[in-house]
C-alpha cells in the first residue's frame, strides 16, 4: 500500500487548493531542517514538500485520486496518451522555496511582522488594506524637563470621518497628551497608534514623537551624567578652591576642590547627574571639568619663589612638595604687608 499524501498533510480528500496550501505552510515551517535537527525530521519534511507537489497540481492529483502513490509513480494510461510516472526531484528545500520565496523558516512571520495585514470596513464590507506610514516629529525637550519629566501637549491636524457611513472626512484638531519619564532618552520613539489621517482605504498612520533635546547653557547630558567646564587660575589649580555650582533641580552645591588640577583632571560628584530611567530616582554623576586659565606674566620674584619652592620639594623626597610651595607663598604675602599693618608676634 502506498503513501497517503492527504494523510502526510493532514487534510481530507475533499480539500480545496487552498487547504493544500495552509496545511502545507503550517507543516513545513514546522517542520523546517534549520529549526529541527536529525534524520527523522529531514525525511518528514521531504515527504511533507513532496506530499504537496503532487497535491498542488491538478494533474497528479487526479491520478493520485484514482491510482495511489503506486499508479502515480508506474504511470498510467490517460484519455488520450499515457501518463509518464511521476517522479519527485528530490530537492525538498526547492519545494520550499518555490512556495515562499526563501529557505528561512522565519520569513512567513518576519513578512507579517514588517507589513501586517489589515481589516478595513466600507460601504461593500471588509477589506484587506495595508496601514499608511509613519508620520515622525521632533519632540524638544530642555534638560529641566527631561530632569523633572511630566506631560507635554502637541496640537496636530488630520483627516477624520463626519459622518457614520465613513465616506466623508474632514481637517480637525487635536491635542496630544505625552507623557515624559524622568530621564528620557534622545532618540526616544513614542508613539501614538494611528492618530494620522482616516481613510477608507488604508489604516491611519501612527504619530510618532522623537525625543530631542535642547542644548543647555551650563551642562552637556552624557548618558546619565551631567558634565560642566569651569574657569580657574593657575593659583586656583595648584592651591585649591571651590566651585560653585547651580543644579538643575534649583540647588546650589559647593564642591571643594583639594587636588592638583592638571590638564584632562575630572572631579566626580555622585548622584548629582539625570536620573536613571530604567532605575528612578537613581541618578548618574556630576563631571567637573577644568579650563586652566594660565597667567600671560610672571615677575622675577615670583619666579624665583616658585623655582625655590619646587627645589625644596625635591630635597625633600618630593614629600609634600605642594604644602611646601603653598607656606612660601604665605610667608611671601606677610613679608609684603606694611609693618604698621602686621599683627604682633
């Protein structure tokens, strides 16, 4: 007894070519060799292509009706010349592809994932009809209102339906409510699920606002830090100072500055940057960076105080070499003071 082809693709003998083709479908990405791996479910999936080559074409099914696998594949004799025996190419994966138009078992839902059909209702009825694209704005935002998030408004204008029957349309307004997350993203997609104009031949268009922001005067958003250049002299630098700073959130924050600022020198202020989306209300760090304004002129004096200073360092083992220069420096400004005006030992 030979191979039951309807059986193989699960269908009954009264199926339509249409059935054929589901059933076919569904088997062979299942049954597909890159999703299943080893002998047994090679030969189902060549028998599966094989089964719906012969069912897909009139010819061979009709003698497949009538002889079975056997006369399909012996021959036999026809209404007005002998049918020559069937025999399959062997080749399931050219089956396959002849049917969908590659070898990925993923395509047929990678297709219906990119361009997904649609129902849409009209005078006549129900109609497949595809969904206009996109319609992208820029959605600025400043840095205070990505810090604090909250709702913003949009206006836009489009085509909707003035009457039930759904043939005429009309420019109306609406206003959109967005929601902002502290600490949005630039680049951030929110989407509004078709808001675009209504038609009856195709499915509104969703609006879709992408996140921008607008340059601040004092910080650059890195991620989710916060980095600031400041100004200070070569004294500054080398002796030490503090930086005022105003935060977004209204504050004001006074970070001492201990260390030598040398040129590429950062100073971290934790949890002083955005917040952290995924993780609120964390937040990223404050980055100082520093512009060392260097003096144009140095008197003999001061040259020779500093070169005596650094000197003294080195015999020293280099040990603080800075507190070194910082008490020279001290001891130079007392010696300047007016006699009148010293304190008294």
């Amino acid at each position: 007894m030979g191979i039951d082809f309807y059986g193989v693709l699960q269908i009954p003998r009264s199926s339509t070519n249409l059935d054929i083709k589901k059933a076919f479908r569904d088997l062979a990405l299942e049954f597909n060799p890159e999703k299943l791996q080893g002998e047994n479910a090679q030969q189902v999936f060549s028998l599966i292509c094989e089964a719906y080559d012969v069912l897909s074409d009139p010819l061979r099914r009709s003698v497949f009706d009538q002889y079975g696998e056997e006369g399909l594949k012996r021959g036999v004799p026809g209404p007005d010349s002998f049918i020559e025996p069937y025999r399959y190419h062997g080749d399931p994966m050219r089956t396959y592809k002849d049917f969908f138009g590659t070898t990925s078992p993923y395509a047929n839902l990678l297709d219906y994932l990119r361009n997904p059909s649609y129902e849409c209702m009209t005078k006549h009825g129900k109609i497949f009809c595809e969904k206009q694209p996109p319609i992208t704005h820029p959605l600025h935002l400043t840095l205070h209102e990505i810090f604090f998030g909250g709702i913003k408004k949009m206006k836009i204008h489009r085509l909707v339906y003035i009457n039930d029957e759904k043939t005429k349309t009309k420019v109306k307004e609406k206003i959109l409510t967005i929601p902002i997350k502290p600490g949005v993203r630039p680049g951030t997609e929110l989407v509004f699920p078709e808001e675009g104009d209504q038609s009856s031949n195709h499915v509104p268009a969703d609006v879709i606002f992408v996140v921008q922001e607008r340059p601040h005067e004092v910080f650059q958003r890195e991620e989710d830090n916060l980095a600031m250049m400041c100004s200070v002299t070569l004294e500054e630098a080398l002796m030490g100072t503090t930086v005022t700073v105003n935060t977004i959130d209204h504050r004001t924050v006074r970070v001492p500055i201990t260390d030598v600022i040398f040129p590429g020198y950062e100073k971290i202020v934790e949890n002083e940057g955005m917040p952290v989306l995924d993780d609120y209300p964390k937040r990223g760090n404050l980055i100082i960076r520093f512009d060392i304004a260097f003096p144009k002129y140095l008197p003999k004096a001061c040259k020779h105080l500093l070169r005596k200073g650094f000197q003294l360092a080195k015999i020293g083992g280099g040990v603080d070499q800075y507190e070194t220069v910082n008490k020279l420096v001290l001891a130079d400004k007392i010696l300047r003071v007016d006699l009148n005006e010293q304190m008294p030992p």
